[in-house]
C-alpha cells in the first residue's frame, strides 16, 4: 500500500471499502486502520454482518449435472437448437 493510503480520511478509505474488501486483499490490514478506532468498528461491523449471512445462506454448490439438465430443457422447447 502507499503512502497516500496512510493519509485517507475516513470518508475516503470508508468510499474505497467496497473495493478493497472485493480485491481479496485483508481489509483489517490497511494503513489507515492502525489510526482509526472509528473505520475498525466498522469493518468489524461488517465482518460480523457477513459471517451472519454466510450462515444464513450458506454457499451450495450445484449438481455436476445441472447445465446438462438446463441445456436439455432449453432444447426440449425449442430455445436452442440440438446438436447435430
């Protein structure tokens, strides 16, 4: 991280959250977090609200089978076309 990271102000790390929590890197780990007792609240904040969903919705995988059974339904009313 730069230097510039170490100076945000809370608005502007808070405007970048979303980001930097989806670039997989470790959010907990920023600079400006070392300074900001209010943006670590809230990141825990967060973090419980996610492992909350997670439990309520769990990540299933689907069947193997599942494009074979949609391709097929798909065929059956004339979406796509079969296969030669």
């Amino acid at each position: 991280m730069s230097d510039q990271a170490i100076t945000l102000n809370c608005g502007e790390f808070q405007g970048q959250l979303a980001e930097l929590i989806g670039s997989g890197e470790i959010a907990a780990d920023h600079p400006h977090l070392r300074t900001c007792v209010q943006c670590r609240m809230l990141l825990s904040d967060l973090e419980t609200i996610a492992e909350a969903a997670r439990q309520l919705f769990p990540i299933v995988e689907p069947p193997d089978d599942l494009w074979e059974h949609i391709e097929s339904r798909l065929k059956n009313q004339g979406q796509i076309a079969p296969e030669d």
